[in-house]
C-alpha cells in the first residue's frame, strides 16, 4: 500500500475512533467481572477495565444485560511485545448449548515484533466454522482503537475504528442460519491458548513475561434488552441507526480495501476444507 492510502486510512482510523467515543458507557453500571477475581480491575471511575492473565488463570467480564440486536463498541489496547499464546477476545454469546449463537472478536497474539490475528468466527443455531482472519493496518498495543460489533435482523458487521472488515448476511430465506431468536450477551476476556492461538501452538506461551494485560475503554451499547418483562424495543423499530445499518458505497470500498489488503484467511476460499462445495452463504452476494 502506498504512503498516501495509509496516511488516508490513518486519518480515517483517528476520526472514526474519536467520533466513536463519544457515547461511552461506565463497567461499574454495565458489566460483571465472571471469572479471574483480582485479575480484571475495573479504573478510573468505571472508564477503564484491565484484564490480566497469568499462570493460574485469565479473567473476564460480561455485561449485565442480555440482547437482542444491537450496537457494541468497545475501545481496546492489546498485550504490547511478546504476547504469543493469548487470546484476548470482545464477543456476544448466547448460554452454552447445542444450538447456541455467537459473534467473535478474537486476537491471537504474537511473537515480539509479529502482527496479531484478528481471527472472525459466528455460529448461527450451533453452527461455526465460519472462520475470517485479518492482519491490521495499525500497532494495535500502542494506543486504543475501537472495535464494534453490528447485529440488527438484516446483517452482522464487524467494524474496526468504524472501518467494515466483514458482513454476515441474513440468508435465512436461502436456508442458511442466521442469529435472530437468541438473547445474548456481551463477553470479553484474556485467557491462555498456547495450544492453537501463535503460529498453529508452534509458539508457546512465555510465562516468564505474565502478567499480560489488556485494556478496554468507552464501552458502550446500544441494543434491544431483554429481561423478564420482554424486549425493550416490543419487536418494533426505534428509530436506531444500527436497527437497519448495512453498507453504503463508501463502506463498500472500505470493505474491499481491507479484504484485499489484509485478510489471511477466508473459509469460503477454503477449497481443500469443503471438498463437496463451498457453504451456501458463499456462493451469494457478500455485501
């Protein structure tokens, strides 16, 4: 990529990061710490959650609230040098079961001086294996950067400093899964996959290195709760932007730039892991 598209797409990055700030939540009122006790802290008056893994455990946090269809953003700065056999993760999740749902944010980190993977997954009624990975076009451990997660009846979209990097479309009609029935809520951790996460588990972690930690800022959301009484939006639009979001042609360019430039791996290019024909989802528009 020449130097002028990455100035632009720095510019880029740094607007959409501080617009996307601007509506931050607090972890005290919106998340629980669920695992990794003294390990998650929770600073700065609720602005600021740290997680931390070392050779005991991880930690993590979920939020209080469950979902369904929503905005979720999150700004995060990623274990700095050798993080290689963490896994630190910003995902939604419905409980565990055969037929569960989930949106996956996970970075798998790296050797000192390699990039991290943002490694993509959904599972739609208990179905995965629809695995994205990216490289980024930034240090993601030396300032914050924003993710978010976009889930509204129509689509998926995982956007990085408000930048699309994939679409999952609603193809129900064409007989492919989709996450609409499902409450769910929002996760994040930090935990230790030396077994798969760096290099195939070639690299193992360091430990010599832990405490590693992570951090994670303005955390807000935007969606439809559900609790006992029902669902807050009563099955009706409120006039959310995200309710009805998709990709206009600016999106779309942004969408093929980083696909082109920066994805790893695609399961639907996958030939050798669908022998019989690639996944139906594939085979239709991806946009």
């Amino acid at each position: 990529m020449s130097f002028s598209n990455r100035a632009r797409a720095l510019r880029i990055s740094m607007f959409m990061t501080f617009s996307l700030a601007a509506m931050a939540g607090n972890f005290f009122q919106d998340v629980d710490i669920n695992f990794g006790g003294p390990r998650a802290q929770i600073l700065n008056g609720g602005q600021v959650l740290t997680l931390s893994l070392d050779n005991s455990s991880g930690s993590g946090f979920q939020s209080k609230n469950e979902f369904l269809f929503g905005r979720f953003d999150v700004q995060l700065k990623l274990i700095p040098d050798n993080s290689a056999g963490t896994v630190t993760t910003f995902y939604l999740s419905s409980p565990a079961g055969a037929g569960h749902d989930e949106i996956d944010f996970e970075f798998l980190g790296n050797a000192s001086g390699q990039p991290y993977t943002v490694h993509t997954n959904i599972y739609a009624q208990g179905k995965g294996d629809r695995e994205q990975q990216f490289r980024l076009w930034f240090d993601p451990t030396s300032a914050f950067h924003t993710y978010t997660i976009l889930w509204n009846p129509l689509r998926i979209i995982f956007l990085v400093d408000n930048i699309p990097i994939r679409v999952f479309n609603n193809y129900e009609a064409n007989g492919v899964p989709f996450l609409k029935n499902q409450a769910m809520r929002l996760y994040a951790s930090l935990w230790n996959a030396d077994d798969w996460a760096t290099q195939g588990g070639r690299v193992k972690t360091d430990w010599t290195k832990a405490p590693f930690t992570a951090s994670y800022r303005n955390y807000n959301s935007s969606g439809c709760v559900v609790s006992a009484s029902g669902n807050s939006c009563n099955g009706v639009l409120n006039n959310q932007a995200w309710q009805t979001q998709g990709l206009d042609a600016n999106g779309r360019n942004r969408i093929r730039w980083v696909q082109q430039s920066y994805m790893i791996y695609n399961y639907c290019a996958d030939v050798k892991r669908f022998p019989q024909g690639r996944p139906k989802e594939c085979r239709l528009p991806r946009f």
